[in-house]
C-alpha cells in the first residue's frame, strides 16, 4: 500500500496553522490492519507493524518516544507498546476478554482503556510496566474512549448510562462524573485540546456523523465539519491549532488535517487511512 501526501496535487490546501506535526494512523482491511507513523504531509509515512492481523487505534506517549495500540496478534484484543519506530513491542495486558483504546496519562506512567474482562465495557488503567491495574467505572451500562485532560486531572469518555451514548467527565481515578452533552443521538470519540479548554468529538446529531468541538464544560458546541460523508475520530496537534480525524468524503476512510476552526481541510493519505492520532515531532521530544 502506498501512502502519500497531496503536496502539489491540488487536492486540498494545507491548513495553515502551526508547524507540521506527526500522525500515526491506520491502513489496510480492517482484519488486517497495519499502522504507519510520518508527518500530516503525508509524504514521509512508514509502516510500523507488519502481522496479516489487526493493528489499530494508534496513541502516542505525551514524549513521542512510545506508540501504544490494540492488536489480535495474540488472538483476541489486547493492548501493546511500541517504540515509535515500531521496534520493542511489548504485551500490556493479557486477558481473555477484549482490551481496546488506549489513552496515556500526561505523566506518560498510566495508560486508561476499556475492557469487557468483567463481562461490560468498562474503564480501567493500568501503569505502562502493566502493572497496577484499576477499574475505573462500574454499572451496566457501556463505557469506553477514555481520553486524559492535560493537566491529568479528568477523563473524559463515552457512556450510555443514562440511554443513548453521550460524552462525561469524571475525575482520572473514577468517581465524581458529569455529563457533558444532551441530545438524542449518539456522541463519541472525546479529544481534549493541549490547553485543557475544548473537547473535539463526532456526533450523528446532525444526521450524519461530523466533528464538533465545546468548552471543557460541555457549553458552546460548534459544529466544524459539514458535509454528507462521514467526519470521526478527531485529534489536536501538539500546539491544538488543527485537527486529524478520518472521513470517507472522497469515497474511501482517509486521514485529513483542518485548522481547529473547521477551516482549510486537507487530505493526509491518497492510499486509505483512518483512526489518527497527533503527536510531537521529534523536534518536540526531549
């Protein structure tokens, strides 16, 4: 498979925003997924995995020197760590049940995700070593993509507890948890701002699924993406002055980048790619 950027091909402008940053992301069918690493131009994308089986839902460490994902290289789904050149891989978790989503704390030491190991979805996190693991919810509703607030304070993640799925927040060791949207659609996939002030999400409120973004506290929801395909899965640069999220607005997933505005989308990858995540250049490591 081929991943490129659109430098020239008068796809789509490059948001203007910032320095450029680097994506991880996913490509290939989805029960053979692999997933590439390089900057939004797209031009420099490496592949990082290489199985025949799913490899998905890439996240960097707060330093960009780890990768974590799920993968059913072991059989079912369970969570990895990586170094960002693909090397090093280690087994996180190691459960007969289905372990998926990954999220690092801002510390870089613990790593929240959802789990069905106790017969419902739930949230848990565990250190990187893979040891300390806490469950972090418990009711029999559904509850996953957790997602740390900067400051590593508040998680914020999907829940259907009070009917359909809507976005909360709730302190980073469980408890004390507040509901963010009300609509009667579906609300998914948070993503936290650098600065802590917004959440980006996907929501089908509108009739199909697009990006949205409001304050930390669920006020002043804006919708920033507008179009009859679908927009999911966004994610803040480094610097939170754009957006990756994935859309099959051109007839197959792709990986696009916009300003944070929801102006000046630009296509990433020409070859398929989906679930992106921003992380620091290497520039940007310490």
């Amino acid at each position: 498979m081929v991943i490129m950027g659109v430098a020239g091909a008068g796809v789509a402008a490059t948001p203007s925003a910032g320095s450029p940053g680097r994506l991880c992301f996913v490509a290939g069918a989805r029960d053979e997924a692999e997933i590439w690493i390089g900057d939004e131009s797209g031009s420099t994308a490496v592949r990082l995995t290489d199985n025949g089986v799913y490899d998905g839902a890439p996240v960097f460490s707060p330093d960009g020197r780890l990768v974590a994902f799920e993968s059913k290289r072991d059989g079912n789904l369970e969570l990895y760590v990586m170094d960002a050149d693909g090397s090093d891989v280690v087994r996180l978790t190691n459960h007969d049940s289905y372990d998926d989503q990954a999220a690092f704390s801002p510390d870089g030491e613990r790593i929240a995700f959802m789990s069905y190991r106790d017969e419902n979805w739930e949230i848990y996190s565990v250190g990187v070593d893979g040891a300390g693991l806490a469950r972090l919810t418990n009711n029999d509703s559904t509850e996953g993509g957790p997602t740390f607030s900067p400051d590593g304070e508040r998680l914020a993640f999907v829940s259907n507890r009070e009917g359909n799925r809507e976005i909360y927040v709730m302190d980073a060791r469980g408890g004390d948890w507040t509901r963010l949207t009300f609509n009667d659609a579906a609300d998914r996939a948070p993503a936290f701002s650098p600065d802590g002030r917004s959440i980006a999400f996907m929501s089908d409120r509108d009739g199909n699924w697009e990006i949205y973004v409001m304050a930390a506290d669920g006020s002043s929801q804006t919708r920033l993406t507008d179009n009859e395909c679908y927009d999911g899965e966004p994610s803040f640069s480094p610097d939170g002055s754009r957006l990756a999220f994935d859309t099959d607005r051109g007839g197959r997933p792709e990986v696009y980048v916009m300003n944070a505005d929801g102006s000046t989308p630009g296509l990433v990858t020409l070859e398929g790619g989906y679930l992106p995540a921003f992380g620091p250049t290497a520039a940007d490591e310490p």
